[in-house]
C-alpha cells in the first residue's frame, strides 16, 4: 500500500520520489538480465540480489543531481514564464 504524502511534507515527497525511482530502476535492471551472459546463467536469487545492488547504486548517483535541480528555481522564472508560454502558443 502506498501512502501519498501530505502536500507540504517535502520529506515525504522525496522518500515517495526516491521508492518510486527504486522500483522503476530496479524492473529496468531485471528486464536486461537476459542479455548477460554471465547473469542468465546464475540462479532467480542472485539476478534479485545483483539487480538490486544495481538499481540501489542508480538512485544513489541519479538522486543529488535531481533534488539539487528540483532545488533550484527556474531561470525561466517559474510559474511566470510558463504563463507566457501558454499564451503564446495558442
């Protein structure tokens, strides 16, 4: 069951954020093992257990880049810029 953060909880947005990234990284690096050699030969337990490693060490290196981004306001001048946009689009 997942629990949806409250809206100003960021604490709870992120860790949603970071089991979400796990989840989809993870079933990524399951969907590949076939194309190893080395791992479609090794028993369900150790593709989880390397799968797993693997997926933990994407969201590691990919987590600071984006929550310094997400950080950071837009040099587009946010919620602004995106009106601007909109409008001229249309």
């Amino acid at each position: 069951m997942i629990i949806a953060p409250r809206p100003g909880n960021i604490i709870g947005r992120l860790l949603a954020l970071t089991g979400l990234a796990l989840v989809l990284e993870f079933a990524w690096e399951m969907a590949q093992v076939p194309f190893f050699a080395n791992l479609a030969a090794l028993p369900l337990a150790r593709h989880v257990g390397t799968c797993l490693i693997a997926a933990v060490g994407d969201v590691l290196i990919a987590s600071p880049p984006s929550a310094r981004s997400a950080s950071k306001p837009s040099r587009l001048g946010g919620a602004q810029a995106s009106k601007r946009f909109r409008h001229a689009t249309c």
